[in-house]
C-alpha cells in the first residue's frame, strides 16, 4: 500500500500541473449541450457528465468517482478507482490506475489508452486500451532493449552434476557390539567408584581436621544425634527449608532497597552458618558410625581417628549404594541422615550446648583415650 501511494502522488504531481486551476465541487459536474469548461476538473467521490455537444478544455482527473462521457475532453483523462463511460473524444492520453472503463462504438482517443490495473471493456476497434505489466517502465521501451554482446567473453564453467545420492555429512554413530558396550560400563564404573573414594577420602581429612580442632563440639553433637534422633531430623528438615528461604529473601530485600553494607554481610554469615552446621553434623553422624564401628571389630583407636574412619566409611557405603544399579531409595537416605546431622548441629548452636539442655555436658575425651569393647561382650 505505500508503494502504491507514493506512485498516486508522483503520477499527481506530473498529470495535475501546478498552475491549474482546480475546481472540487461538491455536487455533479454536468456540462450540457453547447457549455465549455476552460479549466481542470477533479472530482473526489463524485459523478461527471459530459454531455454531446458539452466541451472540456482541460485535464480531468477521478478518484472513486463515476464519469459519463458522450462530448469532448481536449486534455488528459487520468481514472483512479473510477468508472468511466466513453462515448465521445479524448484528445490526451487515457490512463487507469483500477476501476473500470468501458468505451463504445462512437468513441475516439486521439492520444494513448494506458491500464495499469482494473477491468476494460473495448467495444471499438479502432482504440486499442493496452495494460502496462512492468512496475517501472510503463511503456515498454527496456524490455525491448537486449544487453550488448562483448567480444571475447568468457563463457561461464557448466558446473559437474551432482550424483542423485550424497550421504549426510553426519553419519550416525554405529551400533556398538556387546563387547564395547561392556567395556563401556567398566569404564562408568571404574569412574564412579574412583569419585565415591576420593570423595570419601577428602571427607575423612576433613573430619580428622574437625574433631582435633573441636572436639568438643563434635561430642557435644554426635551425642545429640545418639540421643534425640527424631528431635534432630525435624529440627534438620525445617532448617534446610527456612535457611535457604531466608537468604533468598535478604538478596530480594537487597536487589529493592540497596541496603548491601547491612545485609550482605547477615546473607554471608547465614549461608556459612549453614555449610559449617551442615558439615559438622555430617562428622557427628561420622563419629557416632565410627564408634559402632571400632566396638564391633574390638579395635583400639584414638578419637579424631575413630571420627574420620567412621566419617570415611559413611561417605564411602553411602556412594557405593549410589553406583549400585539395583539399589534405589540411597539419596532419600543420605537426606534423611544431613538432616539428623543438621538439626543435631542446630539443637546445640554448632556444639557449644549441650541438648537436651537439662543433660549433662559432653567433654571432649582425651587425646590418649582408647576405645575399647565392653566387658562381657
């Protein structure tokens, strides 16, 4: 549609010259018998009537408008969504830009008859209304115009042609055999218990590092964890859920108001809090599997090794039961004891009280004490 407005108003500016003197009218334009208009005429959704004997000596020019012609126009007749009846003499060009025209018998164009587009009815043989097909020269003279020939102009190469069937650049992979696809599931099994040791391990240094650090603190939470196992899964469970809810809410709180010099360092020591309560329940729950561990097989051991063998062995059964194809439910488990460990860790604020409060403290045992089975086992 913007193409087609900016051809009107070009075709406008040449067919409607500046100087005319141009009448709108808002009734019909009738010129009877013997009447001569000595100027332009454009109607805009009206109706023209040119009767025999009626003259026009200027262009006319139609837009949603209806035109009966039967006298003479001696000027141009340019149509725009117009329909046209010609019964007598246009001495210009006739152009139509959609619309209808139908021309009679009697009817005479002495110049051109140009259709860019709408529907003509030709019942004259001597007028020849031709429609223009090219957008950009409407009449016709480039299309009848052929290149020149150079001499010595090399001929473009025929290109070879293409076999009817080119395989896809990406093939697809080929089924393996049972021997690769066994050497394949070796090689994720090797991989994984090779991650569950060196888990375990890292885990087991940490522990050692822990309890000889704190050992207080560790014995003040494997006792909660030996003594109020529920107490402390609850307790782990509701702040898995509440601390991570709460540090979302300091960064939403930070992103609205821009209060960082107060509340980044509150979501710091709070996600801290959390890793080193969540650690350390885990070295408690190690502990307290360490002992069980060192009374069954009789062995005689200090208590920071006792706390990392048993953390070690966790870690490392509980990721065994991962690679375990046949084995389901073990992530379940290993959420279940972080809680127990967590909330253990919670219950005595990081292992500085004792719980339940009315209990006795735990003391650390000393570096020289050995575990030893009990009598009459």
């Amino acid at each position: 549609m913007k193409r087609i407005a900016i051809i009107v108003i070009l075709l406008l500016a040449v067919l409607v010259p500046s100087s005319a003197a141009m009448a709108f009218s808002p009734y019909d334009r009738i010129i009877r018998d013997g009447q001569e208009e000595n100027q332009d005429i454009t109607l805009i959704n009206d109706t023209l009537i040119v009767e025999e004997g009626g003259t026009v000596n200027g262009d006319v020019t139609l837009f949603d408008s209806t035109a009966d012609i039967a006298g003479e126009i001696n000027g141009r007749v340019s149509v725009f969504n117009s329909e046209v009846v010609l019964t007598g003499r246009i001495s210009g060009d006739l152009v139509l830009f959609a619309g209808s025209l139908d021309v009679q018998e009697e009817a005479s164009i002495d110049g051109s008859c140009f259709v860019f587009g709408g529907e003509v009815t030709d019942n004259n043989d001597s007028i020849s209304c031709g429609r223009v097909e090219s957008r950009f020269d409407p009449s016709g003279v480039l299309d009848s115009i052929s290149p020149p020939a150079f001499p010595g102009r090399p001929e473009a190469p025929i290109p070879p042609e293409r076999p009817e069937f080119q395989p896809p650049y990406h093939q697809p992979p080929a089924p393996r055999g049972p021997v690769e696809r066994a050497a394949s599931r070796i090689g994720y099994v090797v991989l994984s218990i090779s991650e569950v040791v060196g888990r375990s391990l890292l885990m087991g240094v940490l522990a050692l590092l822990i309890s000889a650090i704190f050992p207080r603190q560790v014995s003040q939470v494997s006792e909660a964890v030996r003594r109020k196992p529920a107490a402390s899964g609850v307790v782990g469970l509701l702040t898995a859920i509440a601390g991570p809810s709460l540090i979302v809410l300091l960064l939403v709180v930070l992103a609205i108001t821009c209060v960082g010099l107060l509340l980044y360092p509150a979501v710091f020591m709070l996600g801290l809090a959390l890793i080193a309560a969540a650690l350390l329940g885990w070295v408690a729950l190690g502990d307290v599997f360490g002992r069980i561990v060192a009374n069954a097989l009789r062995m005689r051991t200090t208590g920071s090794a006792v706390t990392a063998l048993g953390t070690t062995l966790l870690t490392m059964i509980l990721g065994g039961l991962g690679i375990l194809p046949f084995i389901w439910g073990e992530g379940v488990l290993v959420a279940l004891l972080a809680c127990v460990g967590l909330g253990a860790a919670a219950l005595t604020q990081l292992g500085t009280r004792p719980y339940p409060p009315d209990g006795p403290s735990v003391d650390a045992p000393p570096a020289h004490k050995i575990y030893e089975p009990a009598k009459g086992s």
